[in-house]
C-alpha cells in the first residue's frame, strides 16, 4: 500500500505517548502508524520531533475593538504568522458589537477568513449584546454552525455585561454543551484608579499595570467561578495573570466545577517593567491583564506544570506602532485611551518549547498537550484535530529540537511593525508544518496558498468526569427551578 505522503524517522509525541514511527497519510488524513511505510512523497524526520500541528485558542485576526480600531492581522497574515509559528489551525474571535445580530456577526466574519486563511480556522463568539432575541433563537442558531463557543467580558464599558445577564449566557449555552469563555477584570477598580492617575497627570504607559490591579482580576475570577456553578455551566477563564487567578480556578478545579484556566506567553517571558521603556516605548508592552513581576511568572509555570491550566496562548492582538494602532490618539496619548494588547502568534509554541520543554519545566507530552490536545477538546475539534491518531487530519508540525534562533521582527510574518519578544534567543522551532497532509510552511518558505484553510464546524465539548456542582434553589422538583434553570421568566 502507497500513502500519499510518509514522514519517516521521526519521533512522535502526543498529549500522552512518545514514540518512534512513520506516519503514513492519505487524503488527508493519517492512515497509518508503522514501520517502514511507503508514500508516494516522503519527509525525513531523523533527530526531529514529529507533533500535533498547533491550535491557537486566543487570538484577535481581523477584529476592530468596541472603539473602532482594527487589528493590523487579517485571515491572511494572521494565519500565515500562525502556521510559521507550527500552527495548522487557529480559533480566532467573532465579535459581535451592541446593534449587531449575532447571525450577521458570524456572517462577517465568514466573509473575512473565507478565501484568506491558510490554515483551519473557526471563531468563538464575542456576545456584547445578548438580547432575548440572541439568547433564543440567535444563540442555538450559532451552535448549529459550529460555533460553539463564547467569550464575554466584565470590563470594557463597550463591551461588559452584567452578572445576570452573564448568568443567561453561562445558562444557554451549558444547555447546548458549550463552553463561555470570561475577560474577568472588576471594572469599578480598573475605572476607579484609571480616574485617580488621570487627574494625577499620571498618562504614561507605565500607569497601565497600575490601573489594573491583581485584586481587579482576582475578584473578577471569583464571581465569575461563583456565577457559572450557581448555575453548573462550564467556564473558561482567560488570559489568568495573577497568582491570586491561578490559585481560585486550580481550587474550583479540586472540587470538580467546570472551571478551566488559560494563561499566555508574555505573562511568562515579560514583565511590567518594559512598561518604563523611555517615551511612548512602553505602549508596545500594554496587555489586559497587564504584564506582572518575576514572583507571578514563577507562580504561573507552577499552574503550568501541575495541570490549572488546561490551555495555552498567545492572546495575538496586533496593533501597529503608529497611528493605525497603538499611537491612533496621538503620539502621547494617555494609557486609558491606548489599545490594549500585543503580538506573538508565531512565537507562542517556540517560547514554550524553549522555555518549558528545553529548560526541563514540562515534558513535550504536556507541551502538546497545552498547544493542541486541549484546545482540540475543549473547543469540540477532538479528534479530528490535536493528536496524531489514525484517522485524525494530518495537522502535522515537525520540530527540530535543537535548533537555536535570535527572534526577530522579519521572521514574524505578521503585518506588525514590532515584536515584543526581540532579541530572545529561543531553542526548538518547527521546521515543516503540514496541514491536512499539505506543507504549508517548509524550510522557512510558505508553501500554500491562503484561501486553502477551511473553517472548521465544531461540536460541543465532552464535560465527562466533572461532576459539577447542584444549586438548591435552582433544583427542578423545588421551586419552579426548572423553569428557572431554563431561563424562563415566569
Ligand atoms: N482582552 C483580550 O483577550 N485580548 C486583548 C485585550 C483584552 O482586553
Ligand atoms: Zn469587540
Ligand atoms: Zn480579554
Ligand atoms: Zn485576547
């Protein structure tokens, strides 16, 4: 028998096996685990490491904020960096704005990546209006085309919604098997400081980390926990930066909710201290949550290592450096109009590679896990996507493990103008990325074309083994609370 395609040689590793085989694919998918397979096109893997191509979970690809500013990233780029960077798929956001239907926000995003991107791709959801209309019929509808997750946020005047409403998301879509995601920051704080620094005269970029507090998010986190087990929805934190978060979604965790955690790159590699870099410099390096200290990325690798986090990130959020993004209120705009975020979707897997695998902190089984594997079960892609199983797709990315590189701006293949990440040196990069068996990034060349990549039609995820917690007042033989767990309004 003749495959399409074998890679040879290599070492295998996935969420939970390390292994030496070939691979054999055809039509795109993997049709065999062995040895000695024949293809008719071979690729060498002796000395590399042969792993499930990366899934990026958080990142912002042709998105414009609440205030009107677009990411410098569309499906193209975005997904060009993404797939350099050992990506073969990605699940960028659809966010909808207050006035939006959902169905005509999941529409324009159809129209933004279809033709565009170069890997598979789908969106989670951003609900900034959950109108009875969304939550009834808009909602299901989104389900139904594969959308199956969501993101909301408690912050952001634009953007945040209440506790009861975010009760009527957690509600909805825990009745459908999906998972909401949470930006979980207490407003009030974040306002209530960002007016003392402003009237201070305090503008700088550094005032950002100030202004957003770890009692912000760790109050956050813990009504956000409180309110999806009151009513026993699953529930993703985001982006987690603190201790304080890391240690309120591990607790949620030992007593068996479906609380999951996700952290990202910077907060591991950067401190707040770029934040002091001379004159509007320190722009480069403002993030919501903000970067922290040294003692927080020592807690975070802890949370890595024993399992709080199920997902790892890059949080992509590319805004120039000039007046497209960054500096788009003028050269010495105060923080609190600055957007929030920075890139680094192609650097995500090698800077947890180097900094985890290379200096012994994760093995390249939890690796693979936190890049692929979970994202692949938690957002209903499992496994069809995020391990190297028969009959998976061949979302391949083979890594030479040894190969040490300087980052820089030009290797990031992204729209941006900079890299926060510069400079680093970094050990482990992908050298071939294979998406449904077709190279597409090989010996630094993008192979493929954009517009290949498809989107991907997700089911709902399997909760199985958290046994979830019970409201009595919400218990269906009491009080109406059927009626209530459903959300009617009797
Ligand atoms: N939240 C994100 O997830 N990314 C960028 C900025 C933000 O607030
Ligand atoms: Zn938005
Ligand atoms: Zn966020
Ligand atoms: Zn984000």
């Amino acid at each position: 028998m003749q495959f399409d395609l074998v890679i040879t040689g290599g070492t295998i590793a996935t969420a939970s096996d390390t292994f030496a085989a070939d691979i054999g694919i055809t039509g795109g998918k993997i049709a065999a685990l062995g040895t000695g397979l024949q293809g008719a096109d071979t690729i060498d893997a002796a000395g590399k490491l042969v792993l499930p191509g990366g899934i990026e979970a958080h990142c912002h690809i042709a998105q414009e904020s609440a205030t009107g500013g677009m990411t410098a990233d569309d499906y193209r780029s975005g997904s060009i960096s993404a797939a350099f960077g050992g990506n073969s798929s990605f699940v960028p956001f659809a966010a909808q704005h207050r006035g939006m239907g959902v169905t005509e926000t999941l529409d324009l995003y159809d129209s933004r990546a279809e033709g565009a991107s170069v890997i598979d791709y789908g969106y989670h959801l951003i609900i900034a209006d959950p109108t009875e209309n969304a939550l009834r019929d808009e909602l299901p509808a989104a389900f139904a085309r594969g959308v199956t997750s969501f993101k909301v946020f408690m912050t952001y005047d634009l953007m945040k919604i209440d506790d009861g409403q975010f009760l009527d998301i957690l509600s909805t879509a825990r009745d459908h098997g999906a998972l909401t995601m949470v930006h979980a920051e207490n407003s009030g704080i974040i306002r209530w400081i960002t007016d003392r620094l402003m009237a201070g005269g305090h503008t700088a970029p550094r005032y950002h980390a100030i202004s957003h507090p770890a009692a912000a998010e760790a109050e956050a986190i813990n009504r956000a926990i409180t309110l999806a087990r009151f009513v026993d929805a699953p529930l993703m934190i985001v982006h987690v930066s603190t201790p304080e978060g890391a240690d309120l979604v591990a607790r949620a965790r030992l007593e068996g909710a479906k609380i999951f955690g996700e952290t990202c790159a910077q907060y591991l590699m950067l401190t707040r201290d770029d934040l002091d870099r001379p004159g509007m410099e320190g722009a480069k390096f403002m993030c919501s949550p903000p970067l922290r200290d040294r003692a927080t990325q020592d807690a975070l690798w802890r949370h890595l290592q024993v399992g709080t986090f199920s997902v790892f990130s890059s949080d992509h959020a590319p805004y120039r450096f000039d007046d497209s993004g960054k500096l788009a209120k003028g050269p010495d705009a105060p923080f609190k109009v600055i957007a929030n975020g920075m890139p680094g979707i192609a650097l995500r897997l090698p800077m947890l590679f180097s900094e985890g695998v290379a200096k012994g902190r994760l093995t390249i089984n939890q690796f693979v896990a936190l890049t692929a594997t979970n994202q692949a079960k938690l957002f209903g892609m499992h496994p069809t996507k995020g391990t190297i199983a028969i009959g998976s797709d061949g979302d391949i990315a083979i890594w030479d493990p040894t190969k040490t590189r300087t980052v820089t701006l030009a290797d990031q293949h992204d729209n941006m103008d900079y890299t926060p990440f510069e400079g680093m040196e970094l050990t482990g990069w992908p050298v071939t990325v294979l998406s449904r068996g077709e190279r597409i990034v090989d010996a630094g060349e993008l192979v493929a074309k954009p517009g290949r990549g498809r989107f991907i039609k997700r089911a709902p995820a399997d909760f199985t083994g958290y046994p979830g917690s019970h409201t009595p007042e919400l218990d269906p033989t009491l009080n109406f609370g059927a009626d209530i767990a459903r959300g009617r309004r009797t």
